[in-house]
C-alpha cells in the first residue's frame, strides 16, 4: 500500500499488468465529483483505479501507464519508479516526460 497525504492506495497486479486503486480516504470529497464525464461523477472514489495499465520493465520501474487525477477530473500519461525501500516515484505528464510533476508516495505499514 502506498499513502498520499490523505489517501491510501493499494497497488496490485492483473493479466500481467499493474494498478493502483483508492482504498481509504480522509478527503471532503466521496464522489467523483470533477471527472468530466457526467456519467461518472456519482461513481465513489473509494475503490477506483486511478493507477492503470503498468508495465513493469525487468528492472525497478513501471511504464506506459496512467494516473488518473480525481482532484481534477484529468487523466495524464504515467511512469513510476522505485525509490529506496518504502517510496514511489510518480511521474505524471501530457505528452512527454519533461511537462510533468514527479510525486513521491510513502509505503505504509
């Protein structure tokens, strides 16, 4: 499980690829109230994949993924990395890697 400041994410594995689901947390919001698509803004945030389709590449990072954020209703183009024993390096971008913002995620215990 991976923690952001208020969220608790668990990170699994499915058909070979990686993923990352909201498991708990202590935020306002229950609701995916900024997605875009009206249809889905009712949907509840707790168990939503916002990490998906990893691909681990042998070594210590994961690619060619998404992050969806529900902060903002956008979905970016995704790496992540690890980063000593108990931190993520998460990547997030448009386009190409250099217009992005880099997150680190705290394993928890």
């Amino acid at each position: 499980m991976s923690s952001k400041k208020d969220t608790k994410i668990e990170i699994y594995q499915r058909s070979g690829k990686f993923y990352g689901k909201i498991i708990w947390g202590s935020g306002a919001a229950t609701k995916d109230l900024k997605n875009p698509d009206k249809a889905l803004q009712d949907r509840d945030l707790v168990g939503l994949d916002i990490l998906t389709d990893f691909v681990f590449n042998g070594t210590d990072s994961w690619q060619s993924g998404t992050i969806y954020d529900p902060r903002e209703g956008k979905t970016y183009s995704c790496k992540m990395s690890i980063k000593g024993q108990n931190s993520l390096c998460i990547r997030g971008y448009v386009g190409i890697s250099i217009f992005g913002r880099t997150e680190i995620w705290e394993r928890i215990k």
